[in-house]
C-alpha cells in the first residue's frame, strides 16, 4: 500500500549531506586520516593536517581545564567561608592540620595539567623536538632535564633509578679541579676557599703543553680564576664594611616594630616612609650600597691585573719558544675551523626551520581553498538541484 505522503526528495538528502560537511569544515575536522593520506606528502602537509584534525580536541580540553579551575575556585571560597581557623586531619603516620587562611584570596588554586596538550602522543611529540633541539647546541643547554622530559613523557618510572641526577657542584682542591677541566668536567669557586693557591695552581697547569692543546679546558680554568677573584673581591668587601653593616642591622632592628605596624595597617605606611629613621636608614643603605659596589669594581681591577701579570710570565715559555708558537697558531686555526662549521650548522638548521615553517603555511593555504572550493561546488549544486527542482514543480503544474 503506497504511503499518503510523499516520501523524501533526492535534494533533501543532498541539503542534510551538505548542511552535514558544512558543519564539519565549520569544526575543524579533518576527514581524512595521516595514514589514508599521501605517503610522500610534504612534513608540513601532515602537520597542518594533525593540527587541523586536532582543534576540537584541543578545545574540549581547553574548556574541560576552565571547568576544573572553576570548580576549585568555588571549592577554596567553601573552604574560607566555612572551615575553622585551624582544621586537624590524620594521615598515615602521624596528624596533619590545615588552616583556614590557606584558601584565602592571595593563594591561587589551579590545575596542574596543561591545556595545550590534550594527549600523550602530543606530549611525547614536544619532548622529542625538545630533546632534537637540546642535541643540536648541548653547551646552551641542560641535557638532563631534556632526558627527564623524555621519560616523563613516556610515563616511565623511576626516572631516578634509571637516570641519576647530576652531582651538585662540592669544593674541591687545585689538583681535582685540574683533573675535571682536563676531562671537560664543569668546575666552581666557593667562598672561603684559598684563592690564590687556586688561581696560581691553575696558572701553572696552563703552561703546560696539555692544556695549551686543550682549548676547552684553557677556557674553564680562567673562568674559574675570575671566579676566585669575584669570592675575593666579595670577601673584601665583607671585612672593610663589617662595621658599617652592623650599624645598619641595629637600626633595622629598632625600626622592626614600625615595619609590622605598617603590615598590620597598610595606611600608616605612608607616615612610617615619612618618619626620619626610615629616610636616615634608607639613604644609610643606598650609600652604603654604592660605595661597597665601588670599592668591589676597584679591587676587581687589582686582582684582574695580578692575574694578567701572572698569566704572562707563565706563558712566556710559549712566546719564547717557535715550536709551542706553531702549534698555538695551529690550535687556532682549528678553533676557527670548528667555530665555522658550528656556524655553518646553525645557519642549516635554521634553514631547515625556515622550510618547514613555509611548507606548513602552504599546506595551511591548500586546505583553506579546498574547503572554499567545496562550499562553492555545494551551492552550484545545491543551486542546480533548485533550479531542476523548480523546473520539475513547473512542469508538474502545467
């Protein structure tokens, strides 16, 4: 038995399929798969595509990391609104208390996780360019955190079993200082150390053929002995202006109660910065300050030129003798060989990132007039269909 109605028109099907893609171009999704794509596409093509197919996602998460914000904010003005001033609580081992100015408005509550990656394959993706980048210039930076980042984005445990943290910096003697400038080991001053034994150590191991063939280790040992000549200059400092400095802390001291006054009423801080001790103590430490700054660049100075003047007569050696003349020229001529090719590196690798930036911006372009492509070819046939549909119902009427 035929229905009492007309059943549904081929442009009705053909309308919902396009209002349907419309609506897909207007969300950013991208139909087509990395891997039903092109083989040899271009790497920009494939990280438009990603990042096209990515954008609802990367919203959902956005918004979903607004709501939990939210949901803390209301949680902390529960918290302040409603706890106790102190609030005790037991935890395995022992009471923990928390107290009700936790939540008060000068602490911010916020997620943790990151809004702009939505997933592990984009965090893992981040840490691989982090690490690529960390590799191409090891000496700008920190090769551990960039490992760590690795596995922590691999979500490996115990990253400290397996990668060990690097020892932190210990005062060491000359000879061991030597021994890890020579090994390209990083080296550090400390204070109270005896600076000059250091520095005339280190002064002796440069003039010998092992260092001066090992540019690397030349540069840490002088940058250690201005670091020895900075700790003495500081030490210097500290006993010329020891009695000034003591002056200066009573007077804080006398002062204190002001201070919390001011804390406690934020209106009386303008009468307290008024008050003569506080301008008298202010000027104290603002010309206290400038002449230790002073006297340290002075004596920086001295103890620079001492070293200069040592440096030179242990490197005479050097100048008196052709032999060690022709290999420190040969020494620089390698230095400047490597210094060329690291700048030859760099100016490739920016290169590179120039071309991909200028690929992924293509890509971005094609995309972007497919789609108006599409809607153009929807509404010609969306048109056309109107056009036979019209001819059909006038034709019908007739």
């Amino acid at each position: 038995m035929p229905l009492p109605f007309k059943g549904p028109d081929a442009t009705l099907l053909q309308l919902m399929g396009t209002v349907v893609a419309a609506g897909q171009r207007f969300a950013s999704i991208a139909d087509m798969q990395v891997g039903d794509g092109n083989q040899s596409a271009a790497v920009g093509t494939t990280v438009a595509l990603l990042e096209r197919g990515s954008r609802v996602m990367s919203a959902i998460h956005k918004r979903l990391y607004a709501a939990m914000k939210s949901e803390f904010e209301l949680l902390a003005k529960n918290f302040v609104t409603y706890l106790p001033n102190m609030y005790p609580y037991d935890v395995v081992g022992g009471q923990n208390q928390i107290f009700k100015t936790d939540f008060d408005a000068k602490v911010d509550i916020i997620p943790v996780g990151d809004p702009n990656i939505f997933s592990q394959t984009q965090r893992i993706s981040v840490a691989q360019a982090e690490m690529q980048i960390a590799m191409t210039n090891p000496q700008m930076h920190n090769i551990y955190h960039a490992y760590r980042h690795m596995y922590e984005a691999l979500g490996v445990k115990d990253i400290d079993q397996l990668l060990p943290p690097p020892p932190q910096p210990q005062a060491m003697d000359p000879a061991t200082e030597n021994i890890m400038a020579l090994n390209g080991k990083k080296i550090q001053a400390f204070p109270k150390q005896n600076h000059q034994a250091h520095m005339k150590s280190h002064l002796r191991f440069m003039g010998t053929m092992v260092i001066r063939n090992n540019p690397q280790a030349m540069a840490m040992l002088q940058q250690n002995c201005m670091e020895h000549i900075l700790l003495m200059a500081q030490e210097q400092i500290e006993l010329e202006f020891m009695e000034e400095n003591q002056q200066i802390e009573q007077l804080k001291q006398q002062i204190q109660p002001l201070m919390q006054q001011a804390q406690e009423n934020p209106q009386l801080q303008q009468q307290i910065q008024q008050n003569p001790q506080m301008q008298q103590l202010f000027q104290r430490e603002t010309n206290l300050r400038m002449r230790a700054e002073s006297r340290k660049a002075q004596l920086i100075a001295e103890f620079t030129d001492d070293y200069s003047e040592a440096e030179k007569e242990v490197l005479n050696q050097v100048e008196n003798d052709p032999l060690l003349k022709l290999k420190d020229r040969e020494l620089d001529l390698k230095a400047r060989e490597e210094q060329a090719r690291q700048e030859e590196a760099e100016d490739k690798l920016n290169l590179e990132r120039a071309k991909m930036m200028q690929a992924k911006e293509i890509a971005e372009d094609k995309l972007e007039q497919n789609d108006d492509h599409a809607k153009m070819r929807a509404s010609v046939s969306l048109a056309k269909d109107g056009i036979k549909q019209m001819k059909s119902t006038i034709m019908t009427g007739e």
